[in-house]
C-alpha cells in the first residue's frame, strides 16, 4: 500500500528533522522514504551511522494521529525481533562473567522442562536450533486472547513433551527460545531483564531512552503508536498489552542506536575489548558442521557486495530495521510504527546511495533488485497452488488489480514485484524475501522462496484431492491436544469440514488423502487405526510441527 503524499509547506514545520552539513545524499533520502512524508500518515524514523557518527537523522509521517505529533529521531519506537541482539548480548555477557556457560542444558534452569531426550542448550535457544516450538503460534492455536501472563507462557512452553526437531539437528526461528534467554537472566542475576539490562548495558552505553518493555501500563515519554491498516482504507491503532521480553519488547530511538552501533567497533561493555563482539557475530552451526547465518540475535550475509549484519523486527504496527556494513563502517537504522513498511529494505535503498560510491565494481544485487515491468499474462503465467510435499506447506501465487500476490491462506497475502525471469521479490515484509518459479519461461513446476537466514524451500505444483461427503464424515468430531489443554470440533458444513475457532470457523480444504489445510495455512495430518478409522491428526503450523490431536 502507498500513502498518501501531502506535498504542503505544513510538512516541513511539523516533521522533526536532524541535518548535518555535507550530506549531499539527505535529499536522495528522503525521496526513498516519500511515501511516508505525511502529515495525515504513521511512518518511520531513520538515521545514517557512518565513522561513529549520524550524518542524516529525519522522521516522516506522524508518531500520533490523533494529537498531530510527528516522528523524529527521538521518538520511540517498539523494535519488534530487533531486539533480539540485545538480549543475546545479555547472556554473552552473563557467560563473560562466568555466571553461566552457553553449553548449560536448560533443565539447569528450568527443572520443569520435559526431558527430550538430549540436552537442549542455551547455545541452541541462541542459534533457533533448539526445536522448542514458538510460544506465539502455540498460544494462537489455542485460541488463547492476546492477554496472557509471562507466567501462562511459560507454563505453555513447559507443557510442549515434543520438539520441532532433534536439538541442534535444524535452523528454525522460534520466539520461546529468546523468551527463555529472558528467564535464563532473571534466574541467574536475580533482576528481570528490563533492570540487568539498563544497569549492565542501556546506562554504560548512555542509552538514555532504551528499555525491555515488560509492564505494557508503563509511561513512555515520546512513545510512536502503533498502526495498521484500516478497513475503509485509512489507520488503526495496532498495540499489544503481552508483557513478554526477550524475543522482543525493547523501545528505543534512532539516536539511541547510534550508541549501540558504535559499541560493535569500540566495544565498552563488560571486560571491554573486541572478544565479545567476535562472539556476538560468529554464526550458529548445527551437529552436522553446517554453518549457519544467524549469530547472537543478528544475521550475517552479504548486499552489495559487502559484509552486512543486521535483523528486523515485526510486531502488531510496529517495523524496525537494524542494518551494518561494518567494511564501510555504515549502518542505516528505521524504525516505523506502521505494519506495512518494510525497515530492511528501506534501509538497504539508503545503502546504496553510500555503497554506490564507495564500493569498487559494479553492485550485482542492486542490479538484480530493480523492479521491471511485466505483463499480465506473464504474471497470470505463474499463477496457481505450490505444495512443499515435507511439510506440506501450501502457498497460492494469485494476480489481483494487475498486481501477483504470494497467499498464505486467509487475508495474509504479500505483493510480489518483478525482477524478470520469473524472479519476484516480496514488496512488504521486513527482510529480503525473493521468490523464483522454475523453470523461467516456461509452465512452472515449482516456487524457490529464498529467505534471509532461512534455508530456501521448494514448493512444487500439485494435483489437490477431492473426498466426497460420506468420507468427510470419517473427520468430524472432537480432537483433544493436552499439550495445548485444547480441544478442536470438526463438523460438517455444506460440503467441507469446518473447525470452530473463537475468531470464527476456518474451513478445512483437501490437499492429499487424509490431509487439509485451513484458511490460515496450518495443515491437518489425520491418522488411522489398523481398522482404518480416524483416530488423531498432527498439526503443522510453521513454527510448531506435529502438535498431536488425539479423537475423543
């Protein structure tokens, strides 16, 4: 979605604005973030890092609709999965002072844990190679309203008897481990990560205007809202009342972050001195010697053909962005509190004004990601249903208003732009997503979605099955889960099965024998008995795999 775009002298009294002499690019910059220039919009605040220094820092579009206030670098922002970084830095800290070691099983911890057959480590909650299952998709699943407590939370982790996957074993991003890192600091420090955190890192950093946020009726001074998307087209307040920290949760500003950057080249936390920041940076690895590109709560990759470190954040209207090219001693950080922006890659638009000229050679990425135009046809080409025949993960690519859309099920769909050669790349999500069909050119056989962070998947075309009613019949009743303490009603209604949610009932559409998929994606296995009766199914549901249902 655009935004509206108020060219009026109004804009220039009330947005905040930042201007450091000899920043020729500042204009350049604000045509990138144009779309949020508005007086009668949310938007986002950003800042350029460079030698140490922020040579550009401006706010577009408005932290408070109803009260006019506009964003500027000093306005707070929820950083969503950003703050990840932060709170692995908190236990690579913690592990410095030898309070605890990242190789200690969990159990130390939290002795209530099941026992999964080999250790999971705080090393594994670090790297998302645990196999816990993410507390957030749990807790959805469950029907639960967003209101409950750190306690319910944790309860609900603690209740899960299966993993994802063997410890170690696989990459998957999952939330309850950070929650956990978050207990695993209050454990061992006796603070809540909210004080350890100011008191060890925010205060030595001068962080003034940083914090975990874990009481939601706490008083933020020069707080943004939160927005999404409205039915009539305009803005709705988008916040969160879960006091959960860890996996996110931390408020800060663009000025703030500065301060934070600037610790990853002259580190002045804990014995000081570069080792910590080695460890922050050094990529996971799995049992198999498999390196991965996710750190301590930070990605290494590469864009244009430099180093770049950086994560994202997403959650309820708030978008963040943290991105570092350390070999150019460059950083760009935005922060938006409206869902649709997308931080990362407005951040790496800013980049290339600077990498542009100071990178040798030509910029291949930049090359790759300029949108083209493509025909209708071309796009209707690609349209259809891709299954990954492991998960079964279900993704529908449609055209809408001359546009391709990558569906997941439900209103959740993404605009694709084109790059050419049947190669996409996701328009509002807050990393680099690019989605291939294969082969170009031709009728595709399947879908290449590549991820940062994330192995790519390959979801092929498929032929969807077609049960009659009488056999609709065999799936209708009562499935219990007591890891969630949860039960599922299926019934019939008309001619498909439907499975009665408090938002309202999801249908359950055929994929394969004894296989569905809901309007929101997530995919029922069912099981039969030696009698061929239908006795349970397994969910997939993203970050949750084989959540069993038994029939009552």
């Amino acid at each position: 979605m655009k935004l509206n775009r108020i060219l009026v002298v109004a804009i220039s009294l009330c947005l905040q604005t930042s201007v450091f002499a000899g920043t020729p690019e500042r204009a350049e910059i604000d045509e990138i973030f144009a779309d949020y220039d508005s007086t009668r919009s949310p938007g986002c605040s950003m800042a350029v890092y460079r030698d140490g220094q922020t040579t550009y820092a401006r706010g577009y579009g408005m932290a408070n609709l109803e009260y006019g206030i506009a964003n500027g670098p000093n306005t707070v922002f929820r950083i969503g999965s950003t703050s990840k970084q932060f709170t692995a830095m908190a236990i690579a800290l913690l592990a410095e002072q030898g309070k605890l070691s990242l190789d200690d099983d969990i159990h130390k911890f939290f002795p209530g844990m099941p026992d999964y057959g080999e250790p999971v480590t705080v090393r594994h909650l670090i790297h998302h190679t645990s196999g816990l299952r993410d507390y957030l998709e749990l807790a959805w699943l469950a029907d639960w309203r967003e209101d409950y407590s750190v306690d319910e939370a944790l309860q609900l982790i603690t209740r899960q008897r299966e993993l994802n996957f063997p410890p170690g074993t696989d990459h998957l991003y999952s939330n309850a481990g950070y929650f956990l890192l978050s207990q695993i600091v209050q454990n061992v420090t006796n603070q809540t990560l909210h004080e350890w955190a100011d008191e060890n890192m925010f205060q030595p950093l001068g962080m003034s205007n940083t914090h975990f946020h874990d009481d939601h009726t706490h008083i933020v001074k020069n707080r943004a809202d939160g927005y999404g998307p409205s039915d009539d087209g305009g803005f709705q307040i988008s916040m969160t009342t879960l006091d959960m920290v860890g996996d996110g949760g931390v408020y800060t500003t663009v000025e703030d972050l500065l301060k934070w950057d600037r610790n990853f080249y002259d580190n002045r936390l804990g014995k000081g001195g570069p080792k910590l920041i080695e460890l922050v940076q050094t990529p996971g690895r799995l049992k198999n010697g498999d390196s991965l590109d996710y750190a301590f709560g930070l990605y290494i990759g590469e864009y244009a053909g430099t180093r770049e470190i950086s994560h994202g954040g997403a959650f309820v209207g708030f978008r963040a962005g943290l991105n570092r090219y350390p070999d150019h001693h460059l950083s760009i950080a935005v922060l938006c509190n409206y869902a649709y922006a997308s931080p990362t890659r407005l951040a790496q638009r800013v980049a290339n004004l600077y990498l542009d000229s100071t990178a040798e050679g030509e910029d291949p990425l930049q090359r790759r990601s300029e949108i083209v135009a493509v025909s209708v046809e071309e796009l209707k080409r690609v349209t259809g249903e891709y299954l990954d025949p492991d998960s079964f993960m279900l993704r529908s690519i449609v055209v809408s208003d001359d546009s391709l859309f990558y569906d997941r099920g439900g209103e959740n769909r993404t605009k694709l732009d084109p790059l050419g050669n049947d190669h996409y790349v996701m328009a509002d999500v807050p990393m680099l997503v690019s989605v291939r069909f294969e082969p170009s050119g031709e009728t595709p056989q399947a879908m290449i979605v590549e991820q940062q962070g994330e192995k790519p998947l390959r979801l092929e075309t498929f032929e969807r099955a077609a049960p009659g009613g009488e056999e609709l019949l065999a799936y209708v009743g009562s499935y219990y889960s007591d890891e969630l303490d949860y039960v599922q009603i299926l019934r019939i209604d008309g001619d498909v099965i439907v499975a009665d949610r408090r938002a309202g009932e999801e249908s359950l559409q055929p994929l394969q024998r004894d296989t569905f998929i809901t309007d929101d994606g997530v995919v029922l296995m069912f099981e039969r008995n030696a009698m061929e009766e239908v006795i349970a199914y397994r969910l997939q549901a993203g970050r949750v795999r084989n959540l069993k249902f038994v029939r009552q």
